[in-house]
C-alpha cells in the first residue's frame, strides 16, 4: 500500500506466496490433467484456476474501473463455452491479474480502501468498499485454491502445499 503498513504487508505477501504454490501445482499439468473435476458438477482444475483470474480481472477493471484497456476489454477466461487454457497460459493469466492488483495496491492509501462503487446485482444495488473487494478476492483465491489442491490429491497427484 502507498503508505506503511506492516500487517498489511503481512497479509499481501503471504496471499502472494498461496499464489506462487498455486502457479507451481498447476505449471506442469497436462490438458487431461487440467481436466480433472473433484466432481462432475465442479469446475475441472484448470476451470478454477481462470475462474481464479477472471475474477481479479472482472472485479478490478469491470467494477473498480482499473486496468488499462487491453485488460478491460478481455474476453472472460471463465465464461461458459470460454476456450480451455493451457497450463501455461493459466499460469501467465495468474500472473497478469497479480500484478493488475498489486499495482493498485501499491497506490491505494488507507482513505482509497475505503472509496465505495455501486453494483447492481440480481437486481438489488450494493455499496461496496474496495477493501471489501480485496477482502473478497483474497477469500475467493483461498476457496477455489483449496478446491484446486483437493482435486490434484484426490487424484494422486502433487498437491500445493497450502
């Protein structure tokens, strides 16, 4: 953040660091592997992961108004009938939607975290803070990074270490 702040710092390196085992489970898997489900009704492995990104890249550039356009203007990697990624270009959408957050969060003060943006949502309209979107991302990369680790080791496969 723009100004000091040592258990934020805290937390961001750490949710960094989940990232980083994350990136490295998924990094050498194969397309079949990518394919695995815990379930036939969840998101396959590689699903989660650009669900992961898609919803960095949609919470800041579609509702916080960051990002350039080349970013806003990006297809949603998660959308039905999106086209299926490679391990690789899992990886570097990881990386992509990383650094479009932690740029903002290198230049947002204490008083920007707080700043609120309007969502209509099913039809109800919420006031949302932009704290409470990182609050939000970083829970919903701990949830479906969870789900990416559950289903790498129910099929005996490596595990991030999370």
């Amino acid at each position: 953040m723009a100004e000091e702040n040592r258990t934020l710092d805290t937390f961001y390196e750490n949710w960094k660091l989940y990232q980083h085992h994350v990136k490295e489970a998924i990094a050498p898997l194969t397309e079949e592997q990518l394919a695995l489900r815990a379930a036939p009704h969840l998101r396959s492995i590689g699903e989660n992961a650009a669900h992961m990104m898609g919803a960095r890249i949609g919470w800041f550039t579609r509702f916080l108004g960051e990002g350039d356009e080349e970013l806003k203007s990006m297809p949603r990697w998660d959308a039905p009938g999106a086209p299926t990624r490679s391990a690789a270009e899992l990886v570097d959408g990881l990386d992509l939607s990383w650094k479009l957050m932690a740029d903002c969060l290198a230049r947002w003060n204490s008083d920007d975290m707080q700043k609120t943006f309007t969502r209509e949502w099913r039809g109800d309209n919420y006031e949302l803070s932009r704290s409470w979107v990182i609050w939000h991302l970083l829970e919903h990369d701990l949830h479906h990074g969870g789900e990416i680790s559950l289903t790498l080791g129910m099929h005996g496969l490596q595990a991030p270490d999370i």
